[in-house]
C-alpha cells in the first residue's frame, strides 16, 4: 500500500499552527516520539504541545541527524502557497526523509498507493486502485474515490469528495467541501473553491468558483 518508511523513528514537526497540531495529535496517537516542534512563533496556546521541545529556526532541525528522525510538514498548503513544497525541498535535498503520517481513523483501502511524505487525516476515505502523491494532504472527512490519482503537493481540504478516476496534477488545491465528478483531471497549481462542483475538466493554473446562488 505504501513506499513509506516504516522506522518509526523520532519525529521532528515543521510549524507549529492548526495543521501541526492536528498531525501531532494523530502521532501522539500511535505512541509517536515527537521531539521538537519547529516553529518560529510562540506554540504555548496550544495544549497539544505542551512537554515537547520548542525549536524557533529551521536551521536548527540540523541538531538531529538527517538518519536519527523523519519530518513532519506541519504547514498546511493553501491555494497557490509554494511554501509548504519549499520547505519539503530544502530538507529532502539534504537528506532528510518525511513520514507519511496516516489517521488510525481514515479508511485506507489496501488497495490504494500513498506515496512518501502522504498526509492522510482522520475520517478520510482512499478507496481501491486510488494513489495519493507525495507530501499530499488528505484533509479531514475528504473522499478520494475508486482508482483516482492525486499528484504530488495536493491538498484535497476538508469533505471534499473526489468521484472514481479523478485525477489531479502537481500542487492543486481542492476546496473543503467541493466536488469533483468522475474522470474529471485538473491541472498543474489549478484550484477548486470550497463547495463548487466541477464537472469539466480545468487546465492549470485556473480557478473553479462555486456557483452562485441567485433568489428572486
Ligand atoms: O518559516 C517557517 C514558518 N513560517 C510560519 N518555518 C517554520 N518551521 N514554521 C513557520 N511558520 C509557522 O507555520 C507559523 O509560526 C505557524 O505556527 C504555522 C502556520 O500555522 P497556521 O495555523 O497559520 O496555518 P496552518 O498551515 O497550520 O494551517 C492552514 O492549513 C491547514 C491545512 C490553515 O489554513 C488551516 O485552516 C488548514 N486546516
């Protein structure tokens, strides 16, 4: 089912914000060692952290060996964001190996391919013949139907619902709640606003809108 890495080694998690703290809560979970949390802000608001070690820079994620513990991106990836793959880059090409972090809760048919560094949040469904690229977020409760391919850098958000053999291209951003009907392909960076329906394909780059609802 997976190309992961399954060392369970030490996790180190980059950002310290929302998405961060639904990751550590899905490791801590699994009885994971998180030993620092990397993040240029204060993380004391959130309880989730508490007890773990604070490092403000991500220079010193150098600290720990690139072979002693496997990374966490912990920064969500919005619409058109480079951030989130930046970071992945800078790490991976000094040798650093990201886990792919996948809920007791999700429904993850054996059948499905996640690639390294998958994301894969409670509630979600990946069904059969489905692959989900690298460093991709399958956000909570979102539905990645039969025999679908997700590219790498993806954020499917929140309830979003791919139907059978969508397939979606590099860095694309499916909105919380959308829909995207069967055998659609979406395009490199292209987007999908929270709630629309799409039902033809969209080139990269462009943005889908929910339609809107009109009254008399
Ligand atoms: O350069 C950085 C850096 N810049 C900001 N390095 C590191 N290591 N961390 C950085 N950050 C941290 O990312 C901020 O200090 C903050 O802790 C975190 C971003 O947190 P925020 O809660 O603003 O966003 P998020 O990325 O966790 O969540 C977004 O994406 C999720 C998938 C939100 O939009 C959520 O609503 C969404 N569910």
């Amino acid at each position: 089912m997976s190309d992961c890495d399954n060392a369970k080694l030490p996790i180190v998690i980059i950002g310290g914000g929302g998405h961060a703290s639904v990751l550590a809560d899905i490791l801590l979970q699994q009885q994971r060692e998180i030993v620092a949390i990397v993040c240029p802000d204060d993380i004391n608001q959130r309880a989730i952290f508490s007890g773990i070690t604070h490092l403000k820079r991500d220079a010193d994620i150098s600290r720990f060996s690139a072979d002693s513990v496997s990374l966490v991106n912990g920064i969500g990836l919005m619409p058109k964001s480079s951030f989130r793959r930046k970071l992945n880059e800078t790490f991976l090409s000094l040798g650093y190996r990201f886990e792919t972090v996948i809920s007791d809760s999700a429904i993850v048919s054996p059948f499905c391919r996640l690639e390294v560094g998958a994301q894969i949040l409670p509630m979600s469904v990946i069904q059969a013949g489905a692959t989900i690229g690298s460093h991709s977020i399958i956000n909570t409760g979102a539905i990645v139907e039969h025999d679908c391919s997700v590219g790498s850098y993806n954020h499917i958000a929140p309830r979003a619902t791919l139907c059978g053999d969508v397939e979606t291209e590099t860095n694309v951003y499916i909105g919380a709640n959308a829909t995207v009907i069967q055998g659609i392909s979406v395009g490199n960076g292209a987007v999908v606003g929270a709630g629309a329906c799409l039902t033809r394909d969209l080139a990269s780059d462009m943005i889908a809108y929910p339609a809107k609802i009109t009254t008399k």
